[in-house]
C-alpha cells in the first residue's frame, strides 16, 4: 500500500548513495555585534566509504563545520542527515580525532584506545582484543604500556587515531589531526592515515589546511571561502588508488594543487 | 642474583638520593636537639621556661605511662579524622557544583570567600556554645578550616580539564557517571591532592583550636593543661605530638600522591615541591 511510490524509491535511492547529507548548513556564533557568522549555508553530500577533505583559510570554519556533523555543536541553521536521520547530539558510531592528540595523560597507550569500548561496556577481554588489534594497525606494538608523556607528537596522534577507529564507527572526522606535527612526520603520518583507512574502510571528512595532504588522501576535496564559509569548490581527485608517496611527485598532481590553491585564493 | 633493569634501577635510587636524606634528616635532628640542650642549659632557664629535651622526654615518659598522653592524642585523632573526612566530601561535592555551574559559583562564591575572612578562632566560641563542648563542636571546626583549600583546589582542578577533554567524551557519548569516574576524579586528582595536602595539616590546628577554647579531652586541653601548672615540659609534649600528627598525615596524602599520580612526570622527591 504505496501512496507515493515514486518519492519512496527516491529516498531509498538517495539513502543508498550517501551517507551524509549536508543542507544549507548556517552557524552564527553569538557576539556583541549580531553574531560571528562561522558558515553560511553550506551544502554537500558524502557517499559511504567516500574520504573527503575540506580545505580553507584559517576561520572559514572548517572546526565549526566538524563539530557539527560530530554533534558537539548545533547550527543555527540548516540540517546534517546521516543514515537517514537527522543528527542531533553526539553518536558512537563517530570517531572523531582532534589537533592536539587529545590523550588521557593518565592512562596508557592501550588504556587510551580502550576508552571508547569501556564507555560502551564492551566486555573487558572482548575490548581488549579489540584494542591490541589497533595497536597494532596503528603501527605501535610495544608501547601498549607506554604513557603519552614519553610519546612523539607522531605517535601520540597514532593513538588518537586508534581511539577514533576502535569502536569501529562508519565515519571518521579528522580535524586537522596532523597540523600540530612537523613537515616530514606530517607526511608521514598522511601516508600511514591512507594505509590504515585501506585497511578499515570508512566514510571520512577531514580537515586540514594542506593542499597536498588534501589530494594525497581524498576522493573529493571541498574548498570552503574565508568567513562566513561556503562551498567555492567541489573538487574530485581523479588520483588511482591505491596511491603511494610517488604521486606526490607526478605531473596530475602538480597540475591540481595549482588549481586548488587559485581556487582558496 | 638475577636483577631486571626496574630493580637494578630502584636500587640505585635508594643509595643515590633516599638513604642520605634519612641520615642527614637524623644528623640534623641532633643538632637541633644538641642546641636546644646547650641553650637551655648555658641559659640555666628554670624548667617551667624552657625545658631541657631531657625533661620532656621524662615527661613524655610518665604521660605514657599513666595514659594520658595515648589517651588525649586518641581523642584528638578521632576529631582530625572525622573532621577531614566530613569537611572533604563536602567541600568536594560544593566545588563540584561550583565547577559545573556558573550561576551557582556567582550566587555562592561570595559567601565561602566571606566566611574564610573570619577568622575560625573568632567563631569557635560560637560554635561550643551552639553545639556543645563535646566532640562533634571540635569536628565542625575541623572540618570548616579543611573545606576552603579543599574546595578551591576541587574548582580549580576540575577547571583544569582540558575542553577538548571534555569534547571527546562527549563525542563518544559517556554518560554523566562516566565522565566523573573515567575524566573528572582522574583529571582534577592532582591539583585536588595539593588540596587535601594543606587541609590535612590545617585540620590538626582546627581540632586543637577547637580543644582550646572548650574541652576537657584532647591535645589541646593538654596543652592548656599544661600552662595552667606551668608544666611547660607537658606543653612540648603535646605539641611534639601534634606535629608528629600533622607530618604523618601529611606523609600519608604524599604517599597517596606517589601512588595515584605516577603518572605524572616524576618529581624530585622533595616535600614541598610537588
């Protein structure tokens, strides 16, 4: 008994293609003078397992942007649908990375990338396997007792990373997880991102302020203007996968990072 | 004689810096003692003015063997306790709410600054004559000189926390008992520590000034006892007492630090210092 059978199949077909729609997306941040107006009705969609990467200046609320689809922040105006539902308020199967590495400084790299599974009273052994298993794919067997103090800004940020894929959520948020590090091991620390997410594929929006990093990672890549952000560019990186370091080097790629960089202005 | 690299480096440490600190603590000691002797002795004070370390040491002698001193100091340490242990969880549980809610610290702050510009031994009277010359009057002031460092620190380590802290357990969902038990009690333990170092020490005074003016148990009415007869060797003795209380509670919240915050990068050891 369909009434509407045509707009039902839409949906359907829409929820199939992406995972994450973002609608005219506003965020006005209350200030003595009307507001500090952070994003001005930004729209774009994400297809499951699609990693993208928002690219801008500095203030054209990229921050603001993730924590709203995190759901640590609401817009003030405009909608974030995620499988089909509207976001409101934070949802486990987010992981989210921050800047700074954002550890307990308290607990060990193990206990670190544990928290979210206690917090989901994942049963101790079960969240333990779970947890070695990342310490492993995040490269840093042996340091499982290690405390944050005595870890590199590289290695710290791998723990972060761990944290934010050990529950296993369909999207990943990263927001500018690397911008603390220095040039050689934030690329390094961009190549070992593409490993990990080949290994455990999901949704991901990330971002950064590097040209290079956004094209060495993403599908698409979505240039936001200076505040109030909007969408300037959808751009898609027509780039094979799996890559490797060596595209950095490659004609194509040099030829999108011009167009990029005009296109933030 | 197997030794791993942890015990071989333990015990390097107990022979580079732990075993000189107790010998020179000791050495210390006896010169203290050694000039006190000296001065008391060059100065030919009467006892009732300044004591030899022999006659306080005969005193303390007799006061342990007729009870008394065993028997002041236990009704004192119940006070110290109790006092400590009701000041602290309020105090923690009033810095909660105030680290929590804005509103709440601009309504109420006002009043905890106030009432710690009074001084305690200006309403201790008040508080005997209200609440009786008993034991719970000496845990009340007890536990009112604990609660303001123990509350500022709660506030202040609860602040601490960094936001994105905050953020992450938010973003995962924790619920509020969570967050206290796996970011907050974690997070502020430090400066809350530092805390309950004062008060711990504070509450000592607290107790006695509580003695002093309205008792007829304790260290304190030991010491007024002791200056109505002008048994100043009784005075010394009690208030040797206290201060070994007040150093061994002391001890106990350093060894509570070493054990809950070595996590922490490691400190040089040193008391003051942390």
């Amino acid at each position: 008994m369909n009434f509407y059978p045509d707009i039902v199949n839409k949906v359907e077909q829409k929820s199939e293609e992406s995972v994450l729609q973002i609608k005219e997306l506003s965020a006005v941040f209350p200030n003595g003078n009307g507001g500090l107006q952070a994003l001005d009705k930004v729209s774009f969609s994400v297809s499951p397992q699609e990693f993208i990467c928002v690219l801008g200046p500095s203030g054209s609320g990229k921050s603001t942007l993730l924590r709203i689809l995190a759901g640590l922040l609401n817009p003030t105006d405009g909608k974030v649908i995620y499988q089909g539902a509207d976001i409101c308020g934070p949802r486990r199967d987010i992981g989210f990375v921050f800047q700074k590495a954002n550890l307990m400084p308290w607990r060990t790299v193990l206990q670190n990338i544990l928290l979210p599974l206690e917090l989901e009273n994942i049963p101790a052994l079960e969240a333990d396997r779970l947890a070695r298993e990342m310490v492993k794919l995040v490269g840093l067997c042996g340091f499982e007792d290690t405390l944050p103090r005595d870890l590199s800004g590289g290695m710290a940020q791998r723990v972060a990373i761990g944290r934010a894929l050990v529950h296993d959520p369909h999207l990943l948020l990263l927001d500018e997880p690397f911008g603390a590090l220095d040039a050689l091991t934030r690329e390094r620390m961009g190549t070992e991102l593409l490993r990990i997410w080949q290994v455990r594929r999901k949704t991901v929006v990330m971002v950064t302020h590097s040209i290079s990093e956004a094209l060495f990672l993403a599908d698409r890549v979505l240039v936001l203007t200076p505040r109030p952000g909007s969408v300037r560019l959808d751009f898609s990186v027509d780039l094979h996968r799996p890559r490797n370091d060596e595209i950095r080097y490659t004609r194509e790629f040099n030829d999108m990072t011009r167009v990029l960089r005009n296109a933030i202005g | 004689m197997n030794f791993n690299d942890k015990q071989k480096h333990s015990f390097q440490k107990m022979h580079n810096s732990y075993m000189p600190t107790v010998i020179l603590a000791v050495i210390f000691l006896t010169i203290t003692g050694f000039l006190w002797w000296l001065i008391s002795r060059l100065g030919n004070y009467p006892s009732f003015i300044l004591p030899s370390p022999l006659d306080v040491w005969n005193r303390f002698v007799v006061s342990i063997n007729d009870g008394s001193l065993i028997r002041h100091s236990l009704v004192t340490l119940k006070e110290i306790m109790a006092g400590l242990a009701f000041g602290v969880s309020v105090a923690t549980a009033l810095g909660y709410a105030l680290a929590k809610s804005r509103t709440f610290e601009k309504l109420v702050s006002p009043y905890i600054v106030a009432s710690q510009s009074v001084p305690i031994v200006a309403i201790a009277p008040i508080l005997i004559i209200w609440f009786g010359s008993g034991i719970s009057s000496k845990i009340l002031i007890c536990s009112l000189i604990v609660f303001f460092p123990v509350l500022v620190n709660t506030v202040v380590g609860l602040r601490s926390i960094p936001n994105e802290l905050q953020d992450l357990m938010r973003s995962l969902k924790a619920s509020r008992w969570q967050t206290i038990f796996k970011l907050e009690i974690p997070g502020a333990l430090p400066v809350f520590l530092g805390g309950l170092r004062v008060g711990a020490t504070l509450s000592v005074i607290g107790a006695v000034v509580g003695e002093f003016v309205g008792s007829d148990k304790g260290l304190g009415f030991m010491i007024n006892l002791g200056r109505g007869q002008y048994d100043t060797a009784l005075v010394f003795v009690s208030v040797f007492t206290l201060i070994i209380m007040a150093m061994s509670l002391y001890g106990i919240v350093i060894l509570l630090e070493k054990r809950l915050l070595s996590w922490q990068q490691s400190s040089n050891d040193t008391i003051l210092e942390h």
